[in-house]
C-alpha cells in the first residue's frame, strides 16, 4: 500500500518510509491512499473472536501488503499481552479500561506495536534508528518502555517541564540506558512543535535516521483501533456503541474513526476535553482555531494544536457537516473534573483518573439527552498515575498503587533541562549525532 500526504496527495511513500521518517516533507501527516474495509464474513463472527485475531484482522487489513503474516501475528502477539475489558457502572454506562499494560496507559498498546513495527522494518540495517517523542504525559512512558534495551535504537523523549505527575515524569527519567529525557521550559505544544521541525531538518534527520513515536506516526493509530472492536464485541449483539474519547491530541479518536471506516457499527463519538477545548469549539462553530495550551489537572490532555486535527479532517473529505453529524465535543473545567472522581467512586465505588472523569462527564451528559444509549467511556490510565489529584479527592492511600509503578518512586531522575527555542535544541541534537 501507499501512503501520501495531507497536504500534498501527490507525494506518496511506501510503509517503510512512512513509518520511520513519520513526517513528510511538507508538514503534512501520511495517510493510506485506500482506507480497506473488512469484508461481511469478519462482522458476521468477530463477537467470537479472541482480542489478538481481532487485532490480526485489523493489521492485516492496513499492513498485510507488506508485512508477512507470520511476522504480523508475531507484532500483534507481542503487542496484546494484556486485555482491555469493559466494566460495567450501569445498564448503559460502561468503561473500557485501557490500562492494563506494562505503563499503565492506552499509549502502550501504539507504542509496543511500533516498536516492533520497527525492528521488522530495520532488521537489515546497521544504522542507529532515533526515535524522537514529545509528551504531555503517558506517551513518552508507553514508548521508553517498548523501546528500552532494544537493540540499534535509542529514544530522546521531550516533556513540558513541571506540567506532568511525578510518577510519570518517573517513567520517562529513570530508566537511562538508551532513554534519554529532555525536559523543555514551556508547553506540551512546544515540544511537539520542536520534534515537527527537526523532521523538516534534513540533515539532522538523516544523519540521526530520526523516526518518531507520536501519533503523528501512523502506526501509532491502527493498533489503537483494535481495541474499539474489541470493546464492542463485549457489549449486547445489536447494540451501536457511544465511544467517549478523553482527548488532547485526538490520535486516540481518530484510532476510533479508522475503526469505523473498516466497518465497526457505531452510534456516535463524543471527543471530550478538558479547558483546551480546539476541537470542540470547532464542532460547535465550524472555525478551527489552535492556541496556545492551558495547564489543567488532566495534563495529558493539555493540548492547543492537536497534530491530528489534519487526520480527521482529511477522513470526512474536510466537510464540518459530516464530522459534527458523527462526533460531539465538550469541555469541562477542573473544578467539575475533581467533583466527577468523588461522584464515581460514590456512586459505584470505582475510581477514574482525570481524564477519564473527563470523558465520564461526557458520557452522562449524553445520556441525559440520549436515554438508552450505551456509552463506552475510554479510561485512558491508572488513576494511581496522579497521586496528587487522588489523594486530594478521595483520600491519602484510597487508590492503590501497582508495584510496577510505585517501584518508580525512588529512581532518580535523569533529564537536561532545555529551553522551548529552537536553536538550543537543536544544538543539543548536533552535539549527539553519532
């Protein structure tokens, strides 16, 4: 398959290509030049099937032109070792907890595909691949951790200083080997914009053989739709879900839309936010608007320009009509997101983290005005990630905290502190090009 640009159709790449250099040329965002469907037989059987041949399907369906079938079992195997299970609050109301992995956040789904997407696509070659990451949280976690020890790679992993939970600036910082931090004085937006224009570099991305593992790598988003199927094969036969998706750079959303193009029947989509509400303005006025991002407690989300945008733009032919026809937006402040984790952990004793009260809150203001829908809210991480937030709400020690990550909380800290301009940074970058 090919894949071109969205701002330029006529460029078009290999997979190879559009998965580590991750950027094309003009600043666009790669997508597949044919968006495949699975056929009538896989939604006639895929409640029956197992979580691992529904990411097959899905896999197969985006890469099977150019990745053998062993080898593709092989990425989605490793990729699925832990589930995705829908917990139910009430009739209606439902969770997709999708923090079951080694960092305990959705991210590790994309980031343990990639990485082993990757190791496929670089097995003949002897150059270091540098694969470059901004994140607003659990992003840069979810790739260290797919990426540690593996070798002929190394990872620089750039996060807004003081704007992440200490735990999981832990799991950016601490594990060194070939995982290196960058922490920028400014935004998380900043940091994405530096990681966009060292791409658009072409000496330091070939001299560094630069890839990126944010989610403006494709192969970040297909892995991130198995799991919408999967999530709707556990609800009642016959039953179109409401996907609420806690948003920031909107690749989790639009994991959800690529779902959908392959045939998933699916009630609607609600893209909720936090105070940095870009998208759903949009949806509401039809003017799309970046600025600059706020702080807020659900910080993962604290987004002003989502790179995505483009992506979702591009899969409803630029129409503001038919996207708003499929995805809803709203925004709440941190204020009603603090209330929503008291209230869910009152109603039905169980505990959300920031931005999946986010969603929450979303879910139940559709469910007002939609009785009988039934909504599948995305819970995006632990809430064991924002001890903070948690303590505060619920009290010290009411969320337990898994080993895996309270082992974290006595590393040290390594990471050089930068600027967000762009000469110190790519000053740095000179400085470690083998």
């Amino acid at each position: 398959m090919k894949y071109h640009s969205t701002n330029d159709p006529s460029h078009q790449v290999d997979l190879k290509q559009a998965v580590l250099r991750s950027l094309p040329p003009d600043n666009g965002l790669y997508m597949p030049n044919t968006l495949p469907v699975l056929g009538a037989g896989f939604w006639e059987s895929y409640r029956r099937l197992s979580f691992r041949e529904v990411g097959f399907a899905v896999a197969n369906a985006f890469f099977g032109e150019d990745i053998p079938e062993k080898t593709l079992r092989e990425i989605v195997d490793g990729t699925l070792e832990f589930d995705a299970p829908v917990v139910t609050l009430t009739p209606g109301d439902h969770i997709l907890e999708l923090f079951h992995g080694p960092t305990l956040a959705f991210k590790d789904f994309g980031a343990r595909f990639m990485a082993r997407l990757m190791a496929y696509l670089t097995k003949d070659e002897d150059r270091m691949l540098t694969v470059l990451v901004a994140t607003s949280g659990d992003t840069g976690g979810a790739v260290a951790s797919a990426f540690h020890h593996v070798p002929g790679t190394r990872v620089i992993i750039l996060y807004p200083k003081g704007k992440v939970s200490g735990l999981q600036e832990k799991q950016l910082t601490a594990l060194g080997g070939n995982i290196t931090a960058l922490e920028i004085e400014g935004t998380f937006d900043d940091c994405q914009a530096l990681v966009k224009k060292a791409f658009l570099e072409r000496e330091i991305t070939e001299r560094m053989n630069l890839t990126s593992a944010n989610s403006i790598n494709l192969s970040r988003l297909v892995p991130q739709s198995f799991y919408y199927i999967h999530a709707a094969r556990q609800l009642t036969e016959g039953m179109k879900p409401v996907f609420v998706v806690p948003s920031g750079n909107f690749g989790n959303l639009t994991a959800g839309l690529l779902a959908m193009k392959l045939g998933l029947p699916v009630g609607h989509f609600l893209a909720a936010t936090n105070r940095n509400d870009v998208v759903p303005a949009y949806l509401d006025t039809g003017t799309y608007t970046p600025r600059p991002s706020v702080a807020t407690i659900s910080n993962a989300m604290d987004v002003g320009a989502p790179s995505n945008f483009v992506r979702m733009a591009a899969l409803f032919v630029n129409s503001w009509d038919s996207m708003k026809s499929t995805i809803s937006g709203m925004s709440f402040s941190d204020e009603m997101t603090r209330s929503a984790i008291r209230e869910v952990k009152a109603l039905h004793g169980y505990e959300v983290c920031p931005h999946t009260a986010v969603g929450w809150l979303a879910a139940k203001n559709w469910q007002a005005t939609h009785p009988g829908s039934s909504t599948i809210t995305l819970a995006t991480a632990h809430p064991a990630k924002f001890p903070d937030v948690m303590d505060a709400e619920l009290g010290a020690g009411t969320v337990t905290i898994p080993e895996r990550l309270a082992i974290l909380a006595d590393k040290e800290k390594v990471a050089t502190n930068l600027p967000k301009d762009w000469k110190p940074f790519r000053d740095w970058l000179a400085s470690h090009i083998d």
